[in-house]
C-alpha cells in the first residue's frame, strides 16, 4: 500500500479551500513575500522575536523557499502514485548562524529569482490538472490532504514574510 506524508497546520486543522485559481495561488504569495523582503535592506542585524522564535530576512526566507520545495515535491510524489519522503527539517524553531548575515541587494535578487522560479514550476504543474485530480483523497485512509488542499497551505507562505513584518 502507498502511504503518502499527512500534514497538517499548526493547529492541527486542515487548509480551507476555495474556488480561486489554483494556478495562480503561488506565484501571488511570492509576489506578497517579495514585497515585504524588498524592506529588509535596512535589516540591522537585529532578529524580530514573534512567537517565540528569532526572524531575519535570511530566516524568513529560507522557510519560504523550503515550504515551496518540500510540498511541491510532496505533489510530484503523488501524482507519479510513490511515497513522499517524510521532512526530518524543524521549521520554524531552528534558528541558524547563518539566519543573522546581512542582507544585502544581491540576496534579495537571489532569493527573488529562485522564489520566483518555484512559483513558476507550481503554475505550470498545477495548469494541466483537472478539478477532479485536484480534489481526489490520494489515500483517504490516511488524512493526506488534497493536493488543492495543499495548494492554499502553501500559499500561507506570506505568514514567514509577515513575522518578521516590513523593516522600513
């Protein structure tokens, strides 16, 4: 039997789902985190605690970039009908050395363009599936959650951007 990873919020609570576009869901939660990233050129150096954790743009960032690549990869998984890899990663309690480096206009660039990349590959992927494929429990035995469902989590992205919050 196929198992595939269940997830849930951070409540517990499966995403709700709405008629927006799926398609377009991604690229405008990037559109959304770059905006806000735009500001953290007058980062200080300073983390910004919410939460209980430490945010930095670096921080912030790098949890976008892996929610993107970690459910986009749980997607493909399910659509080829194979197991997902479980994610061994700590999310947003792991705070690394790195997190408090400057950020500079060229990681901005960098992270626009990979983020931007991500988004791109979500579209396309999600532009060929049909409402029912969307919508079909791959294994309802499980709790694994529609892929649509798994679209509109992701696009809560902004939430990582929305802590550290605008620094100009």
């Amino acid at each position: 039997m196929t198992r595939y990873l269940s997830i849930e919020d951070d409540d517990g609570s499966v995403p709700e789902t709405d008629e927006r576009d799926v398609t377009t869901l991604i690229p405008d939660a990037v559109d959304a985190v770059l905006a806000i990233a735009e500001t953290w050129l007058a980062f200080d150096g300073s983390p910004v605690v919410r939460d209980g954790n430490a945010w930095t743009p670096h921080k912030a960032l790098r949890r976008v970039a892996d929610h993107l690549i970690d459910h986009l990869a749980e997607i493909e998984c399910r659509l080829a009908g194979v197991p997902t890899e479980p994610d061994r990663w700590h999310g947003r309690r792991l705070t690394l050395d790195a997190d408090f480096a400057r950020f500079t206009e060229a990681d901005l660039d960098e992270a626009t363009s990979r983020l931007r990349r991500l988004a791109l590959c979500y579209r396309s992927r999600l532009a060929g599936l049909p409402a029912a494929t969307l919508d079909a429990p791959s294994a309802p035995a499980s709790g694994a959650w529609t892929i649509r469902q798994i679209v509109h989590h992701v696009a809560g992205i902004t939430a990582y951007a929305e802590l550290l919050g605008p620094l100009a």
